[in-house]
C-alpha cells in the first residue's frame, strides 16, 4: 500500500519503533555516592548512552556478590580475597586511590599490645581490609573489633568515651584536630600497609559481565573521563561537594586530590601488586599458590584497556 511507511523508513525519519524495550538500567553499588553521583549530575554517563542506577551500601561489595547489583565501586582487596576464595569476581578497572584510614590509639606504637579494641566503622571492603592491615602492622593480638556502620565523629566518640582503643579515622578536618589536640596518638596509612595497593575500583563478576558487557564497558569509560576531568580542574568537583554532598572544604579537596592521583596511574595491577593485596587480604599461601598467575589473568579483563583506547581516539568524550 502506498500509504504504508516502513521500520526502516521511520528510523531514518528519527522514529524509533514504539516496542522497542528500553535499556534496564546498570545497578552499581557504592560506600558512598560523592564519585558517582557528581559524575551522574555532570552528564558523563549520559554521554556514554548509559542509564545508571546509584545504590549507596555500607556493604557495597556484598550487593554485588548476591546478584542485587551489576557492579561496585569498592577496594581491591576484597574482590582479591573473594576470588582466592573461589568467587567468580572480576575487577575491570582501578580508578584512584581509597581515601586514606588513619589509626588514632590511645597508645603509642611501642605499647600497641595495650590495644584491646577498636572500631572500624563498617564490616568487610575498605574498613574490613584496613583494620585488618592496621591490627597486622601493630601485632595487635586478640583485638576486639567493633564492626557496626558509624561515621567517623561517631567512631571518635567511642575512643572518647573510653569504648575502643583503636579507630579507623578518614575525615580531614577530625584528623586535623586530633592532631593539635594532641590527645591521641595517629597511625599514618603508609606505616600500616601499602596505600598504593588500596585503590577504589570498578569490581564485577563473570556473570554481569556475561549480561551486561556493553553498559559495563560504558561504564568504565565514563568513569575514566571522569576522574581525568577532575584531575585537569578541582573546583567544580570540591564545589559539588561542598554545596550538594555537605562536605567541608578540606575533606573536600582531599578526596579531590586522591581522584585526581588516579588520572593516567594505569589500570591492571602487576603480579607484585596482587601478591601484596593477597597478603593484606590474609589470603592463605596455599590458596593463593595454585591460582597466583592464572587467577591475574581472569580478575582483570580488558575492559580498562580499552576504555583508555577509546579515550585517546577521542571516541568518548564527554562534550
């Protein structure tokens, strides 16, 4: 019939077809939102052709493993101790450094056998792993660990009121008056463990990436652009948040500077690095031997690889 026009024709007119099922959108889970949601606000996964749904979970990594999300933005050495486990976990890209735990004691290096708790504001992933490292550097014996999902002020109140011997501590401007105060005494990062090896990374699994390969993809780029963004000019990210996520000014810049160490720091951790992130994971020697040099192979894909491809061709760019 002449009045007939055809799917082809209606695409080429700009009409898609009404029954085209639209996108279910990527479910990425997180510690907390401030990377996503600025990169979210900003357009870069919209740029991508990407709807994304932001899950804010003290327990990020675990939504993941249970299938409630596709992907994660979360520590490395989590997914490691999953995978030497047996878990089909696979880690697509390390976008930037974890902002840094500190250790406030009530005692000194030398008496670190006094330390009888201590509190890490959140179970398994970045707090798990590094109070795990901290105990470890301080040979803190028979610690009692206080696991519970508490802020970093409310992880402060417990060592003040006498309730825990140890905290984990991020915020810049705390650690600032812990400092003058000069009540307690503060752990740095780099004596604990390894900083370099606590990267915050895209983290998925093999049947996510069976499922969802393209969004993961696009997933991974954006991010990339992102944090190169935020590297090249801070204050549009510390503005954001500032004024959208209530943080102050220092805390702000600090986590500003610890994206902005990840542009261009590369991406598939070297075989060193992943024995080092098996050791701070208190992965066994035994489990670890067997899947050493394959397991490497299979945690990271080529994803990251070809998000910076794509990036330097230009192709994904945010405009």
């Amino acid at each position: 019939m002449k009045n007939r026009i055809s799917a082809a024709a209606l695409l080429l007119l700009g009409f898609a077809p009404l029954c085209r099922a639209q996108e279910v959108p990527l479910q990425v889970s997180a510690y907390h939102g401030y990377f996503l949601n600025y990169a979210q606000k900003t357009g870069y996964f919209q740029a991508s052709g990407l709807s994304l749904n932001i899950i804010i979970s003290s327990q990020a990594s675990r939504q993941l493993y249970l299938g409630q999300a596709d992907a994660a933005l979360g520590d490395m050495s989590g997914p490691v101790e999953q995978y030497m486990k047996g878990a089909e976990v696979r880690i697509l890209a390390r976008l930037y450094p974890s902002p840094a735990f500190y250790g406030v004691s009530r005692y000194p290096y030398t008496e670190a056998g006094s330390i009888k708790t201590a509190v890490s504001g959140g179970k398994g992933g970045a707090t798990g792993s590094h109070i795990k490292a901290m105990l470890r550097y301080l040979g803190g014996q028979g610690v009692k660990v206080d696991e519970s999902n508490l802020s970093d002020n409310a992880r402060y109140a417990l060592l003040e009121a006498g309730k825990a011997d140890l905290a984990l501590i991020s915020s810049a401007e705390l650690l600032s008056r812990i400092r003058a105060e000069k009540k307690y005494y503060v752990i740095e990062p780099g004596d604990a463990y390894k900083g370099g090896s606590y990267y915050q990374a895209v983290i998925t699994t093999k049947n996510a990436m069976d499922t969802k390969g393209p969004q993961l993809e696009k997933f991974v780029s954006a991010c990339v652009d992102a944090v190169s963004d935020i590297a090249a000019s801070s204050a549009p990210f510390v503005a954001y948040l500032v004024s959208e996520e209530g943080l102050g000014p220092a805390q702000a810049e600090s986590i500003q500077a610890a994206i902005a160490a990840g542009a261009g720091a590369g991406f598939a951790p070297s075989l060193s690095e992943v024995d080092t992130l098996a050791d701070q994971a208190d992965v066994s020697s035994d489990t670890y031997k067997g899947k050493r040099k394959a397991g490497r192979g299979l945690l990271f894909p080529d994803y990251a690889v070809k998000a910076v491809k794509s990036r330097a061709a230009g192709k994904n760019k945010k405009p």
